[in-house]
C-alpha cells in the first residue's frame, strides 16, 4: 500500500503488521494457558507436528508427559520466577521491545535463519567461547545475554543465534528436537563453528555456554561430533545411523551439506583426543544425551546448572530418576543445583551462579523429583544412571569467574565485593518470592 498510497500507505502498513502481530502474540498466549500443560501437550504435539509425534516412543511420551505442571499458571511462574518488576531480558528499549515482537509473534518468525555474531577478538588467541541462547530470545535478548557473559568471564564470545516462534511454539520445538532428531538450522551453524574451532591447532580451550533450548542444540551437536569421529560412539548420543546420513545430506536454511560432509571428514581424522579441550557449561540443561567420549580422563569437561523448580530442567538434568535409571536420559559430569524459581538466564541463573549459590549435588534418593515442580529435589538423578559418570565437586565455571573478576580469599576484592552485592540483591528477591509463594498457597493458589 506505501508504494500506491504514499506516507498513508505506511501508517496503514504499520497499523496492519501491529495488528497482525498483536493477534500472533494472543494466540500464543490461549496456547499456552489452554494447551501447554500435561493432559494435553502430547495432543497438542500430535496435530501441530504428527510427523514428529510418530517418531516418539513410548518412553519419549512419558517424559513429555511429566514435563509440565497440570496448571499453567504454575507453568508461568516456574518460568518468570516470581520476581518483582520487569525481569532483565525484557529491560529493553521500546525499539528492541518493539523487535521482539516481530522476532517472536511477526509473520516472518516460523522462516527467520540463525546467524552466528562475533564480538571483537573472538577469533583470536588460544581460546574459543560461545554462547547458544535458549527459548523466546531475540537478536537483542542474545546480546544482552552475550554481554553479561563477558562482562562475567571477560572473554570476547561468538554469538549461535537461536531464533524465536514464540514461547509456545519454541517449548514444543525444544521437546520434538530433544525427542526426534530433528535437527534445525542452529544445530548445522553450532556443529561448523565449534568443530572448525576444535580443530584449529593454535586453540586449547574450546568453550561452550549454553540455556535452555540452547543446551539441547548442544546434546545434537555434540551428538553430530561424536557421530563424526568414530561410528563406535553411537551409544553415546541420541542418533542412529540413518538419522546421521539423513543429517549430512540435507541443506539446513543458511548451512549446506557440503559444509557439513566436509567438517565430518576433518573431524574423522583427527579422532576423539580433539574433544579434551571442550568444556560444556548447561544452564538449564534439558538434553537427553551428553556424555563423556573418554570416561576414564573425562572428557569433555561437562557442568550443568539447574534451579530446581525452572520446568525446563525437568526435560533433562533434573528429569525424574526413573527416566535416569532406564536409560531415556543421560548426563555426565557435574549437576550444581539451586532451590529457587525462575528461568530466565540473566535474571535467574547469573545473579546466584555470581553468588556462589549453585551447590554440587552428590546424593542420591528414591524421592529424588516429586510430580510437581513445587517438590523439593532431594538428590542428583543422573546419578541413577548406570552408566553415569560424575565429574569434580568444585565448579571450573566459577573458578572461572573468580579469576576474571580478581576474586580473592580476602573481602576486599572487586570480585568479591561485587558477589556480596549481587548476592544481597538476591537474598532480597528470594524472600520476596517466599512470602509471595506463601501467600498464594495461603489462599489456595498452586
């Protein structure tokens, strides 16, 4: 209409798109408070993606089905946390606010690509660190994620974007993509980038942190690598050969199998010895698979991080331990764990994880994870697989995080200044939350 009709054109344009926009963004919301819950996420999966549910076992379905809270409310707050006021990811200016909702709700969001950004000196010296975002993020919200990171760690990071469908349609992504194999187009451009990484011989250190969705396209990718290698480490991942071949095959989006055919090759020469210098760092890890390719010398070094009542750990790290113990979920290395709500990466993860709060968990228990995500975690349900291996106490990732910030035994540090005022600003929230939480369940609220 702008071309026919001028400047009225535009405003009519703007107003149709903010309108088309506007009702995306309500249907997600009826999905989510009428289909995201566990007596009907499996229906919703079977009509909106039935190629995908046909692939599911029984086993994949039941973890599907013990994924969520019955009431949806519940669902918002194990997300949001409780928190008071805005959280981080949405203190956006209205420009970028007004870019997520295009990114989230607009027409264009079911085709946008990924695309991976560098922050200056990423591609230089010994080290390689990424970061792959997780659900709901846009362009903005990743690199306001990817700024606190090197803020944190000081490291200049490579950016794997993570496009969004919504809220709605990224959770059931994340759980067909963490069920079926269906590799999306962030697996293909993080399996290139971190394996042409690895393969660089000036670097030692390869660095990975991911959220979210973010760390089930790592378990694919770290699947693909394995894959690549050697056959033999098929037992490891969650693929099969022809899944694999299919994989290789297929153009995905902005990445052409010939880029891929050819990482596989370089990756087959040089052998599993690569992977010693790969260090995964999972917050909210909702894999299926991320083993160990030597168990003995325990590489890749593996942490995963989880807030005990944030829904999404529930896929993975913090599943039940009857899905451990049967062989549906394994995660090797180290489980840190926090009693607190929220999901949100730079409002609930990083402020406790500065602080200090994220304790190894090495106990086992029948009761490890209850029905509800209100239940407490009583033990460490990776443990419960057979073949588990754990990795140290102590977390790398915050050593890490020490020795960035020059945080020293005595209290007057900068590092350890700046962890007592994060970790006083949390203490607040936390008992905020508390007495919100009893409240509610004061007067009936789950």
């Amino acid at each position: 209409m702008s071309k026919v009709f001028g400047w009225p054109g535009k405003v009519a344009d703007t107003l149709w798109e903010s309108a088309v926009i506007a009702g995306c963004g309500l249907g997600q919301g009826v999905a989510w408070l009428t289909n995201i819950n566990r007596l009907r996420v499996l229906g919703f999966t079977e009509r909106k993606y039935p190629d995908c549910f046909e692939q599911m076992d029984g086993g994949d379905k039941r973890i599907m089905r013990a994924f969520l809270d019955p009431e949806s409310l519940s669902n918002t707050y194990s997300l949001l946390g409780g928190e008071q006021g805005t959280p981080h990811e949405l203190r956006l200016p209205i420009p970028q606010l007004v870019r997520f909702g295009q990114d989230a709700f607009g027409t264009e969001s079911a085709f946008d690509n990924s695309f991976v950004e560098r922050q200056q000196g990423a591609d230089s010296g010994t080290q390689r660190w990424f970061f792959v975002n997780g659900i709901a993020t846009s362009r903005d919200m990743a690199r306001l994620n990817l700024s606190k990171l090197h803020e944190l760690f000081g490291q200049p990071f490579t950016l794997i974007h993570n496009p969004t469908q919504g809220l709605t349609n990224d959770l059931i992504e994340s759980a067909l993509q963490k069920f079926t194999n269906i590799n999306t187009e962030p697996v293909a451009r993080a399996f290139l980038e971190i394996g042409t990484a690895l393969l660089e011989k000036a670097v030692s250190e390869v660095v990975v942190i991911a959220h979210s969705q973010g760390t089930i396209i790592m378990g694919d990718v770290l699947d693909l690598i394995y894959c690549s290698i050697d056959r033999k480490y098929f037992d490891r991942t969650n693929m099969n050969d022809e899944d694999f071949v299919q994989f290789m095959r297929t153009s995905s989006g902005t990445v052409k199998s010939g880029e891929l055919l050819e990482l596989k090759e370089k990756l087959r020469s040089a052998g599993p010895e690569l992977l010693a210098k790969l260090e995964l760092y999972m917050f909210a890890n909702g894999a299926s698979r991320m083993c160990y390719v030597d168990e003995v010398r325990k590489y890749p070094h593996i942490e995963s991080f989880a807030n005990e009542h944030d829904i999404v750990t529930r896929l993975g790290s913090l599943a039940r331990q009857e899905f451990h113990k049967e062989d549906l979920i394994r995660i090797d290395g180290s489980l840190f764990t926090n009693d607190r709500y929220g999901h949100l990466l730079n409002a609930h993860y990083l402020p406790d994880f500065v602080a200090g709060k994220y304790q190894h968990s090495t106990k086992t228990d029948t009761r490890c994870v209850g029905t509800s995500i209100h239940d407490p975690v009583l033990g460490n349900p990776c443990l419960s697989h057979p073949k588990h291996i754990p990795g140290p106490v102590s977390s790398r990732l915050f050593e890490r995080y020490r020795s960035t910030q020059g945080q020293l035994p005595g209290a007057d540090s900068p590092g350890a200044a700046r962890a007592v005022a994060i970790a006083q600003t949390v203490l607040l929230s936390d008992r905020t939350a508390t007495t919100q939480r009893s409240a509610r369940r004061g007067a009936g609220s789950p």
